[in-house]
C-alpha cells in the first residue's frame, strides 16, 4: 500500500484503511519500495557528506510539509480582479488618457502579486518553523532521531578503546589512556582534548543518558595507592592530599566544561570504595559499613550531599537474577557503581539495586519493581496533572493509577497498571494507556474511557498523539490513539531490539536468525516502516561487528567493541 499523506484534525488522524501486510518469512520484511534490495552491501564504502538532520531539512518522507502552503491562482485572480474594479471606478478616470489609466491599475497588479507572493512565503516560514520545532522535538526523546537516509551509511567512526562512550551536549566524549577528547556529535570533527590523572577513568554522562543535555561533563579516576609519606591523588587542578596515604584505592573526580577546560578537581573521601559520574554535575559513592552499603549522590565539584541510600546486604550472595553463589566465592568487601542511559547499578556479591536519575528505586533484589518511566514515573500530562500508583503489598505490582490535580486532590483513578511506550514523539500525551486485563486507553483529563482491547501485548514500542505501535504475538499492530482501531498490521519476521522515530517512520532493529547462503551466520538489519500504513520504506543489513544500535542526541549510532560508529 502506498503510504499516505497525514491529514490533521481536532481529535484525530483521518483513518488509513486497514491493511494486513503478512510478509513470508524468508523475504524478511519484503522489498522495499521501487524495488531497492537489502542494503549493506554493494556501496562505494566512500563515506557519504556528513547528514546532520537539522530542522530546516524535513524528511522526504514528510512530504514536504513546510511547503504545503503553496500559492494558488485563485488568491492571484481574486486579488487582481478587485484591483481592477477599484481602478475603474476612480472619480477622475474617464478624464484620463487610456494609457495613462492603465498605469494605476498595472501598478496594483503588480502590488497584488507581490502580496501574495509575501504571504505565500510568509506559510512557507511559519511551515517550515513548525516542521523544525516538531523535528527538534522527537529528536530529543529517547528514541528520538532527525531523519535518517534512506541508504544509511557510516557518518563517522572513532576508535572507543574497549570503554563507552560519554556526552555533553553536541558532543561525544571519548576516554583513552588518560586523554578525553570532544568529537562533534553530527560529524565526528575533533573539537578539543584534555588530560586526566593517571589511573582507569571512567567519564559520564555516558552517550544514552538523556540528562547529558546540559550538564558538564564529570569523570572519576582510580589512582593506585601512593608510596608511603606522598600524598594520594593527582589531578590538574587543586587537590585536597591531607588525608594519609592507605592501601586503598584513591578516587579523584575531575569536572569539565563543553570546551573541555577543567573547572575543578577534588578527591573523594578515603573510605570510598566505588564512584559513578552522573548527569547533572553528580557523582554516585559507594562504601561499605559492616552488612550494609551506604550509596551516596553528591555534587561533583564541592562534595555537597544531595542523597543517600543505605542498602541491606541480602543473607547470601546474589547473581543478576537473585540466584545464590558458594559461599566460598563470596567476597563482601567487594562493591561496584555503574551509570548507564541515566540509571545507576549498584552491584556487590551480596546486592544488586538499580536506582533512577532522582535516587528512586528501579529495580532490586526482593523489592518490588518501581512504577514505569514516562508519564507514570512524573513525565509530562495535561493540565498539570500527575500521577501516584498504588501498589499490590503481596505482588509489588501496580494495581491502581490515580490521577492527581495540581492541588493534590484525586480527579480520578484506573485500574490495572501503566502501559508505558518505549519510544514517543515528545508530545504530551491526551491518551493514558493502561493494562488489566487487555488494555485500554483513558482520556488524560477526565479519566473517561476511550477504548478497549483485549489482546495483551508485550511491548508498547511507540506512542504518538496519533499512532500507538505495540507487539502482540509476533506481529506489530498500529491504533489510532484516540479511538483505538486498527490503522495496519504487520507480522514480524524476527525478534525486535530497539525501536526509534522521526516522527513519521518507525525504525526497529531486528536479529536474521541466518542467511540463505550460510544458515549459521546471524546479524541484525535496521528497517523502516511507514508510521501511518506500516509500509516499508527501506531495510538495510548491518555490520556484524554491531553490539547495539542506539540513538543519542536525535542521532544514530552504532557501538563495537573498539568503536563508536554513527549512521546516517
């Protein structure tokens, strides 16, 4: 089906008829349109102008949309028309000679015309404007990408040297052997470099963290133990050496503005045993205290306390699903901070905690898991509404959503448990969708039941004001958001990883289990569909050397184990 052109009214998306695109297995998601094959393979490799996907340059797939507002004869023929009939009925016209009364009326023509080229270009501005504030919306969403060729291909690379990736603001911070140094986010150019104490460094906010918009740039380095009678720590700025030199490990942290001009150094506490760069100029601490973990948030530059959390170790070590370990391999003493797409891991043999941006639980060992992120974790609702979620005692599930006025008083309650999107568009969302049992969609501002479905699905992958995408048995079916009827849907013919958007286009990355030609070979490819008729755009095979594809600062970036790679 070809796709469609968006029309906008008041309340919704003018229906796309329902299309049921079952593609056999082994063509993989089917040809693309006008017959391109599978990319990844066939291309020059000559890296193409870097494509920044700035607004101002809307998607082809977008239609155009800024110039939509395209002058029409009619307005020209009206406007000369009444030209015309003013001029004739000048008081002194019949006086004049006919050339010298078609002068005024040439004049108002040209007049007229000029008007209306003025207001025609006038709708081009005010369309343009629009697409670009649109574009920069969904580009800074987690998710969230400017548009992407349709033939995408290696932008820029830059070798990682094993670690990840960090970021500031328009840039890619990479850390190797002591040395930073700023890559331009779109482009990959150089923009500066510094030097870091001696020692394994770690620098955040790391590339996914959605807090890396505006925050300064802070790293953490572990300084072997000095000799007897010298001071610990190194840094290039001042550092605070009164305390004794010990056998442990010194941590000193190190803050850097954009340009990468060091603004201060300290050295943390001695008893620290881990730290963790965050976003927001905070750096995570770590020590033990006897059976119990006291994890710390502090401000990076001046050590000022912002929170703290004492975790109680469990009776027995832990793995990553809860599971025991031999006593003998049990090594207490041991503790790790890990920051990562905005969460810190707290992990020791004997307890594992993952906690949010603000310091809130979001997962744990023998605790229940933390309300969904987005609008049920505080993200943005209509009318300055808000959300607190009542949870089961017995299962820790979320069992109800109350809807909060600004005052604090309940304007109403849902049953069951937010159904949070992966991916958004940035807009604020007039439709909740909530899960128990199927799951429903609820007007934001009244709590008045819009739709119901009962299939349960596994994933809400995308969530616009328009089109909600989820998975449910092995097929992608897009809603109409505010009425909840199918728009498409679609098998899918491999396991979904991650999903992104421009706004128009649902981007996935998807596992081929094989190849035709070696059946043992697996790789990933990344495909674009058509958001509003789930058509396929473009499909393009990927490196196999590919860990993750991810997208960071409304760009897309693939990560190996020595590069950062991104595509475009």
């Amino acid at each position: 089906m070809a796709p469609r052109r968006r029309e906008h009214s008041a309340h919704a998306v003018e229906l796309v008829e329902v299309a049921e695109l079952d593609d056999d297995f082994d063509a993989a998601w089917g040809p693309a349109p006008g017959g391109r094959a599978a990319a990844g393979g066939g291309r020059d490799g000559s890296p193409p102008e870097p494509d920044r996907g700035r607004p101002g340059n809307p998607s082809p797939r977008r239609g155009g949309r800024a110039g939509t507002d395209t002058p029409g004869t009619g307005v020209s023929s009206s406007t000369v028309g009444s030209a015309g009939s003013a001029g004739a009925s000048a008081p002194d016209g019949s006086a004049l000679p006919s050339r010298a009364r078609r002068v005024p009326v040439r004049a108002l023509v040209v007049a007229a015309v000029a008007v209306a080229v003025a207001g025609t270009g006038a709708s081009f501005v005010v369309g343009g404007l629009s697409d670009r504030h649109r574009a920069g919306l969904v580009a800074t969403q987690p998710g969230g990408l400017w548009s992407v060729a349709p033939d995408p291909d290696v932008v820029w690379r830059a070798p990682t040297d094993g670690g990840w990736p960090a970021a500031v603001e328009g840039q890619v911070v990479l850390e190797a052997d002591g040395v930073l140094q700023g890559l331009d986010v779109a482009t990959g150019e150089p923009l500066w470099s510094a030097s870091l104490p001696q020692g394994a460094s770690v620098c955040g906010p790391d590339l996914l963290d959605p807090g890396s918009v505006g925050s300064p740039l802070v790293c953490v380095t572990e300084v072997d133990p000095a000799p007897a009678g010298e001071p610990s720590g190194a840094g290039d700025g001042p550092v605070d050496a009164s305390e004794p030199s010990t056998s442990r490990a010194t941590f000193v942290v190190t803050v850097l503005d954009p340009a990468g001009q060091v603004v201060g150094t300290r050295v943390l506490a001695g008893t620290t045993d881990a730290a963790a760069p965050l976003a927001g100029g905070l750096v995570a601490t770590a020590r033990r205290d006897g059976d119990r973990a006291v994890v710390s948030w502090e401000e990076a530059l001046d050590g000022a306390l912002v929170r703290t959390r004492v975790l109680h170790a469990a009776g027995y070590p832990v793995d990553a699903v809860g599971s025991t370990t031999r006593e003998g391999d049990r090594d207490a003493g041991t503790i790790a901070l890990h920051g990562l797409r905005g969460l810190l891991h707290v992990r020791a043999p004997d307890l594992r905690e993952t906690f949010d941006a603000s310091g809130e639980y979001a997962t744990g060992y023998a605790r229940p898991r933390s309300v969904p992120g987005g609008w049920a974790a505080g993200g943005p609702l209509p009318g300055d509404l808000r959300v607190r979620a009542a949870l089961d005692p017995r299962s820790g599930q979320v069992e109800e959503v109350h809807v909060l006025d600004a005052d604090g008083s309940e304007r109403y309650v849902l049953p069951g448990e937010p159904f949070v999107p992966a991916v958004t568009d940035g807009t604020v969302p007039h439709v909740l969708v909530v899960r128990s049992p199927g799951f429903t969609g609820y007007d934001a501002l009244s709590g008045r039941r819009l739709w119901h479905r009962e299939e349960w699905p596994e994933m809400i992958w995308l969530q616009t004001d328009d089109v909600l995408v989820v998975e449910s048995g092995s097929r992608l079916i897009a809603i109409e958001t505010r009425t909840g009827r199918d728009l498409w849907r679609r098998w899918l013919p491999s396991e979904v990883h991650r999903a992104f958007t421009d706004g128009d286009s649902l981007l996935l990355t998807s596992t081929i289990t094989g190849r035709r030609d070696d059946p043992d070979v697996g790789t990933s490819e990344l495909v674009s569909l058509n958001l509003f008729d789930g058509g396929l755009e473009w499909r393009d095979v990927l490196d196999p050397t590919y860990r993750e594809v991810v997208s960071a600062q409304g760009q897309l970036f693939a990560v190996t184990d020595t590069e950062v790679v991104r595509i475009g």
